[in-house]
C-alpha cells in the first residue's frame, strides 16, 4: 500500500489504490479516526462495518456498539430519517449521490450534514459514506435567504419608489409600487431605456446626472416623467451607484412620488395669489391681526391710506401704531379697543365714527367692521376692513350745502311768484296796468328760473345714469356762440357787462341745445361774478382736423388754484356764500363737464386770482358726410 498523505480526505484515503482490496491498512484506519469528517461503511449486508471517531464523538455511540449491526437511524432527526433509510440502503451501493440531513448531537443539538455515498474499492465493504459538518455554512444560507426575502418584501411592499438600472440607463429591477405609479406592471418597464419616459423639455439634467454619478457615486433630485396615460409625474429621487466584486455595477434608486403634493402647492400659490390680488384691488384697507394684536398682512391700499408701506406694517401691534389715540387727542387706552376686543369675542364689531393716525401724525375718520378669525373653535386671529370717510363726510356735507341752496333757490321764486300773483288776483292793481304787466313779467321770469333749475337737476340724473341722448347735427360755430350770448345778453345788460365774440370759420358735430345748454351755464357764471363795466369775451378756433376750442373768458375775482380741479364736481363752488350771494345750484359745472364728455371733449379752467377765469371746452368738428358719426 503507497503512503497516505496527511490532510487527505476518507474517500481520497480509500481510493489511493485503485485495486480492490480486502481490508483497510492499520496506518488508513488511524487516518480515518483522527479525521474531523464523519466516516461510516456498510457491508453487503447493510450492516455497519466503519464507525470513525467523529462519528462517535458526534452521536455518543461507540464503534464497539454499532460494528456490526444496521445502521441506528435514531442518530438522525425524525424528520431525516425516511430520507437516511433510502440513502443508507445497501441496495443503492452502487450509485454515487450527495444529501444534507439533520443529525440528533450528543448535546442535543442539532447538525446539518452534508453526506456523500460511494462505492467502495474494498471488497469487504459495500458503500463508504461520508459527511461534513455545514451547520454553520447552512444557517447562514438560510439567514440570507431571510434577509433576502425580507429585503425583497420591503421592496416589494414598500410605499416608496424602488428601482435599479444599469450604467447604460437601462432599468434592471422595478418595486411593484413605483410600476403601478406610472401605470404599468413591473414586467413591462424591466429592460427600457429610461429616457423613453422623459420629454425632451425634461431631459436636460441627464447628462449631469451622470457626470455626479461618475464623481461621487450618489445624486438626488427631481425627476420628471411621463406615466402610461401621459400626465407628468414627478419624483424626488436619491440615487447611489453600488460596486460589488465580481459583479456588474448598477445604481439602486429610491424615490417619492410628489406629484400630488406639487400641485397642491400650486393651487395654495394659486389660492394665495388670488387672495393677494383680491386684497389689492379692493379700495379699503384690510389688515389681519394674530392674537397679540400684531399685524400679520395688510393690502397695499390699507397702508396707503395710513402713509405706510406694507412692509413698515409687517409685525407692528396695531393699537400704538394706528389707534393710540382718539378722535380729540386723548388717549385711547387698549382695554377699550374695539379691535383688540375682537379677539376675545365671538361675532364681528362695526364701528362708525372712529379715527386712525397716518404715519405723518394727522388723523382720519373711519368706518371698520372687524371679525375673528376662528379654526376648529378656537379664535386664532382677526380680520379688519376699513374705509376712509373723509371724502364721504365731504360729500355729506356738500349735499346739505346743495339741500340748503335749492331749498333758497326754490323759496326765493316761489316767494316772488305768489307775491305777484297775489296782487294780481287781488285786484290791487286793477287801476295799475303798467304795474301789472310788471308783475307778470316777474312771474313769468321766476317760472322759468323754477323751469331752469329743475332741469339741471333732472338732466345732471340723466347723465349719470347713462340715460341722457344726443342729436348731434352740423352746426357752425360763430352761430353757435353768438345764438348763446344773445340768450344771455338782457343779464349781461343788467349788469353792466358787454360781449365780444370772436370766431373763426368752423363748423362743429355737436348736439347744438345740450351745447347751448352748457355755453348758457358758463356765460351766467361770468355775469355773476365779472364786476360792472367789463367785457366777456367768447371765441372759438380750431385746434386740428377734428377739434374745435371754445374759450368763455372773464375779468372777475378769479379762481383759487387748488379750486381749478374740484369745481367741476356736482355741489362744489367757491364755498356756500357763493351760492348764496350768487345764486346757483353748485350743479352747472358738473353738468357743463357732463354734456361736453358725451361729446367726445374735455373741458377745464385756467384762472389767476383777481385777473379773471377762462374756461376751455373742445368739441368734434363737422367732417364729411360719409364720416360723420352716429348720434
């Protein structure tokens, strides 16, 4: 027999000589024993012919115990042994095959074995098996299996979005999630080119996509693509690129899908743009307090009124910055504030007759409703909306001045009208016609003063109602000008006053009675308040092919200049004693500039303090027929 090499395995040691032989040598026996591998034979009779020391060690049976006698099958685990009769069975001695089973320790553990079935080449012996210990190698198979499988079903349950792809860009692995995402099945994104999902306007980070990729193995960011039914989805991502030995690298890719969540931030933009351009195109103020009173938003005109910029107002406590302070100096304390009160309250408060400070110290009369702002029953702030008054209390002011002055304009001809009738009915003049006829003259003159200050009124309604029509015809100028001073000139006559008119050759497109109607308003106005012995002088030119320019010209007191833009607004005059010394409505402006707009022109006033007034209204010039506008 040649030498044994130390090291070698049982079947190496029986196959060292490849004749068949009748027993082992006694340097093969010790060989076999102080191996670690489990060595066992049968004999032609299945009976247990080798037991090594591994075998022995390992179930707690002697040699001396089993030689000779089948083999125990109580060394396996229960559920080993049908599996270790059949692969144990002397019938099978001639087949070579492999089997791992479990094996009952003399600890009572248990061991995975990894057996091997030969046929022997002694002739004493039917089959030669051996077995490796491969507990340790099997339970960290199974551990990975484990990890595998819970991996897998992390991936696969997962609510994220979970892909692989190669370094071509091609994808490899795909979550069921993320597929279902986009509209697919796993099978049906594995192996396309992820660019296929992308539009061109959404490619453009591709290429650095790759270059950080190559530069630190990892990127994040968004990714925009396209789902089966073609609406954009689109995914935050953060990629790694992962390097494993001997094997192909791919990047692992984990995303979320914030589709949902962009647009709904959108439409908060939307909302919140909305909401700023409705707060900026509203005319009052509006401002929103939290609960320590502070200003949260204010609308751009809310902090004009009140001098300041939006920004200045941003976080001030509103009552020291605004409402310190009432209407007559004295101070406004907080506890008394109806708007910090709000806070506190369940319904809104309106307040009229109130004062809010500007930044340059000055005061203003305002009107505000305030209301709290509440979120699941719990007031969280409020809401302030607020009106500058002044102009209103203006206006008030201006219709009880225009009430008193009609009042004085209608009493003032009735007065005299039923003094003259009364005499006339009474036959007090009965011997007095010259008398009489004088009477029926002022009676008739108060008619038609009641007659033309009614009209006014009547007409200036019409206008601002829209309801007030034109007939314009062709009509010259200097007939224009002259038919309105000779209507005026007994007034004029009166009061000592002449008139020049100077007009050039131009003929106008105009409603001739509303014009007159206007040029009679202007004319009055310059006998009132022109002074005895002085001319008015009237002309007309033309500015350009389709303009005409009227000018009514006086040498009276004059005109204030911060007066020049506000006279032509209905109820304004000089002041009321103008009206009263005077006489007049404070309409005739308002509605001079009323039938001069319905015309298509403008008119104003230039005027210098103690020097006299001029008043400019254009108007269209005639063209020609095939160009003449509609009435």
């Amino acid at each position: 027999m040649s030498e044994s090499t130390p090291g070698m395995r049982p079947r190496e040691v029986l196959m060292q000589s490849g004749a068949p032989r009748p027993e082992l040598t006694g340097e093969e026996a010790l060989l076999l024993d102080r191996t670690h591998v489990l060595f066992l034979a049968l004999d032609r009779k299945g009976c247990v012919s080798r037991w090594n020391r591994a075998m022995a060690e390992l179930t707690g049976i002697p040699a001396a115990a089993v030689l000779g006698q089948p083999l125990p099958l109580s060394v396996f685990a229960e559920e080993s042994r049908p599996m270790a009769r059949s692969f144990f069975s002397a019938s099978t001695q001639q087949s070579e095959a492999t089997i791992e089973l479990e094996m009952c320790g003399l600890d009572g553990g248990r061991r995975r074995m990894a057996w091997s079935r030969n046929g022997s080449p002694l002739d004493a012996l039917a089959v030669v098996l051996t077995g490796t210990d491969i507990t340790a190698r099997h339970e960290t198979e199974m551990r990975l299996r484990a990890e595998e499988a819970q991996a897998r079903l992390l991936v696969e349950g997962s609510l994220g979005m979970i892909c692989t792809h190669d370094l071509n860009g091609y994808l490899l692995s795909i979550n069921p999630f993320a597929a279902a995402n986009l509209g697919y099945t796993p099978e049906e994104l594995v192996g396309r080119y992820m660019l296929d999902f992308m539009d061109v306007e959404h490619q453009h980070g591709w290429q650095s996509y790759w270059d950080a990729m190559a530069a630190r193995g990892e990127e994040e960011g968004l990714l925009y693509v396209n789902r089966k039914d073609g609406s954009l989805c689109v995914i935050a991502f953060r990629n790694k690129l992962v390097q494993i030995p001997g094997a192909e690298p791919f990047v692992i890719g984990h995303g979320i899908d914030l589709t949902e969540k962009i647009e709904a931030e959108e439409k908060l933009r939307a909302l919140m743009r909305q909401r700023e351009s409705i707060l900026e195109s509203v005319g009052d103020g509006i401002y929103g307090l939290d609960m320590e009173g502070r200003i949260v938003f204010v609308n751009r005109a809310g902090a004009q009124l009140l001098g300041f910029t939006p920004e200045e107002m941003q976080g001030q406590p509103i009552h020291r910055l605004i409402h310190h302070s009432r209407a007559d100096g004295m101070p406004y304390p907080e506890s008394q504030c109806p708007v910090l009160a709000t806070l506190h309250r369940a319904g809104p408060v309106r307040v009229r007759g109130d004062v809010f400070w500007k930044k340059d110290g000055m005061s203003i009369p305002v009107e505000y409703v305030a209301c709290p702002l509440t979120h699941d029953g719990r007031t969280t702030g409020a809401v302030v909306a607020f009106q500058d008054v002044t102009e209103r209390r203006q206006l008030d002011r201006m219709k009880d001045e225009f009430i008193s002055t009609v009042s004085h304009e209608l009493r003032t001809p009735l007065t005299s009208l039923r003094a003259a009738l009364g005499l006339l009915s009474s036959g007090a003049l009965a011997e007095r016609p010259d008398r009489a006829e004088q009477m029926l003259d002022l009676a008739i003159s108060n008619c038609n003063r009641l007659v033309f200050l009614v009209n006014d009124i009547l007409d200036f309604e019409r206008i601002g109602a829209g309801r007030l029509h034109l007939d314009c015809a062709e009509i010259s100028a200097e007939e224009l000008l002259r038919e309105a001073v000779q209507r005026q000139a007994a007034s004029a006559s009166r009061a000592g006053l002449r008139f020049r008119v100077d007009a050039e050759p131009v003929r106008l497109w105009v409603d001739g009675g509303r014009i007159q109607q206007a040029l009679s308003r202007l004319l009055a106005n310059a006998i009132k308040f022109s002074p005895p012995n002085t001319e008015i002088a009237v002309r007309a030119q033309a500015v350009n092919e389709k303009e005409a320019l009227i000018e009514v010209r006086d040498h009276g007191r004059g005109i204030p200049p911060e007066m020049l833009d506000s006279i032509f607004d209905r109820f304004r005059q000089g002041d009321a004693s103008d009206s009263r010394a005077s006489g007049g409505t404070g309409l005739g402006l308002a509605l001079c500039r009323g039938l001069v707009n319905l015309h298509g022109g403008r008119i104003w006033a230039e005027s210098t303090v103690g020097l006299g007034s001029s008043f400019f209204l254009t108007l269209p010039r005639a063209v020609s027929a095939f160009d003449k506008p509609m009435s």
